[in-house]
C-alpha cells in the first residue's frame, strides 16, 4: 500500500523510510468501513467497521456482496457499485462517488457516502477495487427533519403555505393527464382578530389548533392535503374529488366550525363564537392537453371566501370550472 507524500516535506519522507508501520491496525481503527475486492469480486480484506455498519460477520457479508447496495433506478453510481461487488466491475470504467442506500443485516437500509478506488501495482496494473462506506444515517435523519420542518405550520402542525402550493402544482398536473376533478376548499375564520384582542395571544393559538384539528381530520385520503397558509386561514386540497363531494366537505366545515362553540364576543354575526366563511372551487379538464395553471383554481376558491364574507360570513360558497380547449 503506497502513501502519497509531498516531495518538500521531510514528515512524508520519514514516513516513507519506517518499516513497521502498521497500516492494517490504522485502518481497522478507522470508523470508515473498508472493503478491498478483486477484480472478479473476491473479498480480500473487509474491516471490522464494515462489520459494524452491516451488522455481518465478514464471513456472512462477502456472501451479501452481489445484493448489497439498494439499486435505484436511473442511479448510474448505484448500478456501477452492484458490478463491482458483483464481479463484474469495469477497471476501465468510472468509479461510484455517492451517498447510496445499502442493505444491512438489521433490516432498515443504509445511507452511507461511497468511494470507491481502483488499486494499481507498481507496473499500473490494476488489481483490486478499494470501497470505502462512511455512515450517513445520522445526517440523512437531521435533514428529513430539517425538510419537514421547512414543509409544516409550526403552531398547528398541518402543511405550510410553500407544501400546500407544491401540493397543488404536483397534483393539479396529475389531473389534467388523467382528466380527474380537483377540489380545493378556503376556509377563513370570522373576525378572528376579535378573539386575539378579547382573550390574547393564547386563546387565538388554542383557536386555530383546534380548527387545525378538525381539518386534519376532514383530510382523511393520502393525496388529501390540510394546510395553514395565512394566520387565520386554511387551506384543502382534495384530489379526484367531484363538485358535490366539495360541497359535502365544505359546508361539514361550516357547521363543525361553529359547533366547536370557541367563545368570540366580537364575531356577532355569528352568535358570540367563532365561524368560518368556506369557499370551494372544482375543476376538472374534459380534454388532455390543456395547460392551465393551477392559480386559477386557488382565484377561484378565494373568490368564493370573499363572497362568503361580502355576505356576513359563516356559510360556504362553491363554484364549478370544466376546462376545454
């Protein structure tokens, strides 16, 4: 095993020149994982991190090499790992430098950060393959959190403003190829700033996690989408739901809004406690190749909350758009 020195540096020289160094104890201190392969895939050394990482023995994790790293699909690093573990990597070919997923014996799979060299002797011949694994894992769950984080209300815990408008972009595109309706409901709160200023900061936070609740709840599908995006409204994005399912939901929102019975001196229109204006639009393209832009579905939504609130509040108004060329 050669070790790189600068030509100006007496510490690489001396290095050079020390007969007992013991580079095998190194690298089995090391928390990196080692494998060294042949060319046809035989493992000649795998360290004892490897061990760790894998939860194999070495004895059991050469017999894993060929189905070992998670091959996904258009992941060209991941398909050039598999050769190489499998015996049949390219010498000549490039390299695999990536964060991969790698089976273990514990179940879950592993993220780990890759690198793989080739190992040449002294006439450039090559003859083995050098993989190095480095745990990422802890990495990968700080930035799923920070990534949730980025797409959740903080206060209430449904989708922030930002999820819901990907949300709606994703499965708006997914409804004109497929020419399913989609609904989308507002829901706005009825003098939601009298109950901050009658009862404080803290009731106005209990307020809108209770209605954030309620909506949760409402929003039962996987593709449903429940969100806070502004301080007192909300927002249900409800895919391949037809014009009357829309109106069901949003006037079951009405009436479970105002039986929630949440004390609003100031909403008198509403009998002393807190009521919501809902507004619904539905969509649907009858006819494949339509590009239309998702924001007049949102318009048309806000457009029926600021009727419903033109007319006191505390009702629900809907609309229907059928889009043809």
């Amino acid at each position: 095993m050669a070790l790189e020195t600068n030509k100006n540096s007496s510490v690489g020289t001396d290095l050079l020149r020390t007969p007992h160094i013991d580079f095998e104890t190194i690298v089995e201190l090391s928390k990196d994982a080692v494998i060294l392969l042949s060319l046809d895939g035989a493992p000649t050394y795998i360290s004892p991190a490897t061990e760790k990482l894998f939860g194999w023995n070495a004895g059991a994790l050469a017999e894993q090499l060929s189905d070992l790293v998670y091959v996904e699909e258009l992941n060209t690093d991941a398909e050039t790992l598999h050769r190489i573990l499998s015996g049949s990597g390219d010498p000549a070919g490039p390299l695999p430098h990536a964060d991969l997923q790698v089976r273990s014996a514990f179940g879950p799979l592993v993220w780990a950060e890759v690198t793989t060299h080739l190992l040449a002797d002294k006439n450039a011949e090559p003859y083995a393959f050098a993989i190095f694994f480095r745990s990422i894992a802890r990495l990968r769950e700080l930035e799923s959190q920070l990534e949730a984080a980025s797409q959740t209300d903080p206060l209430t815990g449904l989708h922030n403003r930002r999820s819901f408008e990907d949300s709606l972009k994703r499965e708006w595109a997914i409804a004109l190829r497929e020419k399913t309706h989609t609904s989308l409901i507002k829901v706005t709160l009825d003098r939601f700033e009298s109950l901050a200023e009658n009862y404080g900061p803290g009731a106005a936070e209990d307020c809108l996690a209770k209605v954030a609740e309620l909506l949760n709840e409402t929003a039962r599908r996987p593709a449903d989408i429940a969100a806070r995006t502004a301080s007192s409204e909300f927002s249900l994005l409800l895919p391949r739901t037809h014009e009357m399912g829309a109106e069901t939901i949003s006037a079951y929102i009405q009436v479970a809004i105002e039986d929630l019975g949440i004390p609003n001196p100031g909403n008198t229109a509403g009998n002393g406690v807190m009521t919501a204006s809902v507004g619904a639009a539905c969509a649907v393209a009858e006819q494949t190749g339509i590009s239309e832009s998702p924001e007049f579905i949102l318009a048309a939504a806000e457009n029926c909350v600021f009727q419903a609130r033109q007319e006191g509040g505390n009702r629900v108004k809907t609309v229907m758009h059928k889009l043809t060329r």
